[in-house]
C-alpha cells in the first residue's frame, strides 16, 4: 500500500515540475483571472442597473460577483479536455501499459496537478478581491466543509466526464467534436455563463437530470448557502453518484477501446 | 540456460484499416461523412517459442507484423486468438504483474520525461517497479558505468541528443532489471560511437544476467553483431526461425575473395583462372573477385590462386546480412507473385 501510494506521489511530483518547467505561460495564466473578474463586474453592474432590481434569479448583485468569481477559479480544476486522446492517438498509451501502474488514476493526477496551482492562484485572488470589496456571504462551517467536498467530487466528475470523450478517440481518432459539443453544453447547463437559479423552471427540472450542473454550479450554491442542509447534502451524494455511473461507463468504454488500440507508429 | 520463457501459438491479429479511394474533392467530402474500410490480416498464426538468455532478432520487410508481434507480447495490443504464455502471464490480461518482469524500448518513442531532468524520470521509475534504495543505486551506477550516463542525469531531455536520449531511454527501461527485454529499433538514427556502445552494453547484460532480448530492427549490422538466432517474418508468417549462421548459408549464394600478390609463377594459368569470375575490384596487383558458389568451390579456387602465383593476403568474405535479407525479401516476392 506504501510502495503504492509512492508510486503515484512520485508522478503527481514528476507533473508538477513539468507544470512549472514554463513559468512564464502559468503566470500569464495567473494574470488572466482578475482580469476576467473585472469585466464580469463591470458586466454585471450594469444588468442590475438597467433591470432596478435587487435580485436576479434569487442572488444579489454581490452574490452573483461573487457566483462567477467562483466560477472563474473553479473553472480551473473543472477538466473539460485529458490529456488522453492525443495519448492515444500518438501511440504514446504503449508506454502506460507497459508500466505496473493504473492508468486512470495517473492521468486524474496529471489533471488534478496540472490545475492545482491555477486553481489556487485563482481562488486566493478571489479571496483578496472578496476582502477589499467587502464581498460577504451568510455562510457555515458546515457549509464551507461541504463546499470542499463538492469541489473535489466536481473535479473528479467533470474528469470522468472528459476522459470518456478522450477515449472516443479509439474510435473516432480525436475527442475534438465531443469536447467542442459537450463543452458548450456544459458551460451552459452547468452554469458557468448565466447563473442556473436565473434561468426558466422547465430549464432548471430538466438540468437536474443531468450531471452538468454538478460539475460547476454545485459547489458555487452550496458556498453561498443557497440550499438547506439536507438539499446540499442531497447534491453532494448525486455528484458521488454521477461519478459512479460515469466511471462504470468510461471503464466499459475503456476495455473495449483496447481491443481496438492499433497503436500508430512503428 | 534451456528454460522456455517465451511460449507463442497460432497468434493472430486483424487490422481495419481505411481503403483508398480517389483523390479528388468529391470523394474527399463524402469520406467525412462514410469511409469504406477493410480487414487485414497482419498476423497469420505466428509459433515460436523463446528460451531464457536467448537474444533474438525479429526481423522482416515494413508492415511484415514485426511491432504488432512486439506490441502482443509487451501486452499493449490484445490478440484476436491464439495463445500467448511469457513467464506465465497472460501479458494483456495479468497486464499489472506482467509488467514488472519486462522492458521495452521502442525507438520512435519516449518514456522520458521531456521537460525534466533525467534523474527525475530515473526516480519516478525506481518508485513505479517499487525498488529500494540499494537497489535503485546500484543499478543507476551500473548504467552509469556502461552507458556514461552521469554527464545527461540533470539536463531536461529536451537538450539531449538522440544518441544521449537513447542511452538514457535504455536505462530507464532496463532499471528494474527485467527478465525479458523487447527492444523496437533502439539504434534508429544513432551514429557509429553511439550504436557500438548501445551494442556492447546489450551483449553485456544479455551474456552476465542472462537477460532474455528480443530485438526488431532493419539495421543487419545490430543483427550480425548480437543475434544467434533469428526469426524472419514476412506478411505475418514466419518464413524462417532458426540460426543466423544457418540462415546465411542458405540464402548466400556468392563469397569475395580479395588477394594481393608480389609476382606470378603460372601467367597463363593465372589469367585463365581469372577470366571465369566477375572482378569487383583490381589495382595493381590487388584482386577483388565474386565467386558463384552454385558454380564453383572456394577452397579448390584459392589452391589454385596460391598456385599459379606468390600471395602476400588473402581474405574471404561473405556477403553481408544485408544482401543476404535482400535476397530472402525478393525470393518471397517470388513466391508471393508464383501464388
């Protein structure tokens, strides 16, 4: 158990140092967030002026800054695109299979540590800009817990969800239509364009049934404490649940693109 | 030394692969939407079987089935039938234990870490087949010795040259001291210095511990120089799998005989010798000759050279593997068009 969980630290330490080997495109990834902030601010300010109202869709206008000053950090760590399908494609899944490793659980840490240190980046902007415009939310601890949760489980789901297109490569040599289709998608469905508590009831029913919302909007509610206790604990279970279902889905998948891995070159 | 480690039988592998169509821009459009695709069968019930501290090389034409048989065996591609055992295991389905008693080296490809010193990659590896320290440091000082590897340890494998990436490729993927080693073109590319040491370390690791190899490659000279017995694939069958010295006496068909005299004793006898077979060479009073060994017997002929004149060198020489594999290739076109 020791030895193993060396073996995939050890990784988890190797994609760190290639993450930071160019230090000036992660910066400038860095830099791109309270930019965005910014003009998501200014975008806002001027809706809730134009409409007079106070509330839109049940969030104020500091809640609703606050939503997509979440979002923009999350989005970080929401995995809409693995590594896998050029994997794949290049021939370079020989060397994973050769290898006494689980392939699954290195490449969720390549993305997890990929994202890691622009996610913290991002969230530690978010917080200095929540201080210095006094951004508050009625919030708990126990809210605060389940909204960790809720992260690691969106990231976990989101990339169960990303690695079932890579894999489609087997098939369709490029996971390049699925994530341009499923990624719209889910920018919408999962709130990361217009708050999902802003758009039609029908929407919103239909939404549950799918698992976009979880990978975005989930957390977000549960930070600004927008459920009662039981719902985001309700929430919670249906993203370990989704990640369930998808995960059997990717490891079907999985086995069957194996057998028709032709593995180009050479 | 007699230990089977290797056990193949009638393995077979089909590939879909896209049929040609025409080029123009109709037929460019409608392949977006439907593409015709056919089956082809790459191996054709390939049986051999491998002893421990055997090095074998695997050699046959492009798209012969030489990588698919590598890639069966590493248990990357899974086989449409037949039965695979290498030390026991099944390589694609007890893909996990399998793969602690194997090493791979495929020479269009990397292992290493591309933005990250050697060491680190060397590192990663020590953890991934679970080595301990000692282990771990005694190996890297063996690869250090063999392969002088202690000048690239801490330069990003981007900076490296081909011949250093390789050197490096080799001791990542022999670290964990496998059993069986599957190496797909390893000198690809590399320059004389570079394949001389590559070839030295490989007969050093293959002779002391008994390492079994089994090398792809289209470079005759990686062959003559490591190799005892070869199997030779051709369209997914084998054709041949035997010794190499067996197998060059089978296809040869001709020697050189190159000889240098001071003076001659029989002129005429000499230049009647001389006439019946093609001179590839001659300066001076040096000859370069090519025997036709369906015609004639080389030791009778040099008793007559010796004879007819004073020889201060002789030397004969087979043609190399190279012209030997060529002419295999065109006997199997032969055939090939005969069928």
């Amino acid at each position: 158990m020791k030895r193993t969980f060396k073996k995939y630290l050890s990784h988890a330490r190797c994609y760190f140092n290639e993450t930071t080997a160019y230090k000036i495109q992660l910066l400038a990834s860095l830099l791109w967030y309270p930019i965005m902030l910014g003009l998501f601010a200014m975008l806002w300010n001027i809706v809730y002026t134009l409409r007079g109202d106070n509330l839109i869709g049940g969030l104020t206008l500091t809640e609703t800054l606050i939503y997509f000053g979440l979002v923009r950090a999350l989005i970080y760590i929401r995995i809409g695109k693995t590594k896998t399908s050029r994997v794949i494609i290049r021939g370079r899944l020989d060397y994973e299979l050769i290898r006494p490793t689980y392939y699954f659980i290195k490449s969720c840490l390549r993305e997890f540590v990929k994202s890691l240190v622009q996610f913290a980046a991002a969230l530690f902007f978010f917080f200095i800009i929540s201080l210095i415009f006094g951004w508050k939310v009625q919030t708990n601890i126990f809210s605060l817990i389940l909204f960790l949760i809720s992260i690691m489980l969106m990231f976990l789901l989101s990339y169960v969800f990303a690695e079932i297109m890579s894999i489609l490569t087997f098939w369709f040599k490029s996971d390049n239509p699925f994530t341009w289709l499923f990624g719209g998608i889910l920018r919408f469905c999962g709130g990361e364009l217009v708050p999902l508590s802003m758009l039609p009831l029908w929407f919103a029913t239909i939404n549950n049934y799918l698992p976009f919302k979880y990978m975005i909007a989930t957390p977000i509610y549960i930070y600004l404490n927008k459920y009662p206790i039981l719902e985001s604990l309700q929430q919670v279970g249906l993203q370990f649940i989704w990640i369930i279902i998808l995960f059997l889905i990717l490891s079907i998948i999985w086995n069957k693109g194996l057998k028709r891995y032709d593995s180009q070159g050479g | 030394m007699d230990k089977r480690v290797i056990s193949v039988k009638n393995l077979k592998k089909k590939f879909k692969v896209p049929i040609k169509t025409k080029s123009n821009f109709i037929h460019k459009i409608i392949e977006i939407f439907y593409k015709k695709y056919e089956t082809k069968e790459i191996l054709h019930g390939i049986n051999f079987e491998v002893n421990r501290g055997e090095f074998i090389g695997y050699l046959g034409p492009n798209g012969a089935g030489k990588s698919t048989t590598i890639k069966i065996m590493t248990g990357i591609l899974i086989p449409d039938s037949g039965k695979i055992d290498i030390l026991g295991f099944n390589p694609s389905k007890q893909r996990y234990k399998y793969t602690f008693n194997i090493g791979a080296v495929f020479g269009h490809k990397s292992l290493l870490w591309y933005d990250i010193p050697v060491i680190e990659s060397f590192k990663l590896y020590k953890d991934v087949y679970e080595l301990n320290e000692k282990e771990f440091n005694e190996r890297l000082n063996f690869f250090i010795d063999k392969l002088k590897l202690d000048k690239y340890l801490h330069i990003p494998v981007r900076k490296l040259s081909l011949g250093e990436r390789m050197r490096c490729e080799i001791a990542a993927s022999l670290l964990h001291n496998p059993k069986i080693v599957f190496l797909d073109e390893p000198t690809i590319g590399l320059d004389v210095v570079a394949k001389e040491e590559i070839r030295n370390f490989l007969r050093t690791i293959n002779k002391k511990e008994k390492t079994t190899i089994i090398l792809t490659t289209h470079d005759m000279g990686d062959i003559e120089e490591l190799c005892k017995r070869v199997i030779l694939i051709d369209e997914g069958k084998i054709v041949y799998d035997g010794d190499l010295d067996k197998l060059k006496a089978k296809y040869v068909k001709s020697k050189e005989i190159k000889f240098e005299f001071t003076k001659l004793k029989k002129k005429q006898e000499f230049d009647k010798l001389i006439k019946q077979f093609e001179i590839i060479e001659k300066t001076g009073n040096y000859y370069k000759l090519k025997i036709d060994l369906t015609k004639f017997d080389v030791p009778k002929i040099v008793k007559q050279i010796m004879d007819s004149c004073e020889v201060i060198d002789l030397n004969i020489t087979e043609p190399k593997l190279e012209a030997v594999m060529r002419e295999i290739y065109k006997h199997q076109d032969k055939i090939r068009k005969q069928t």
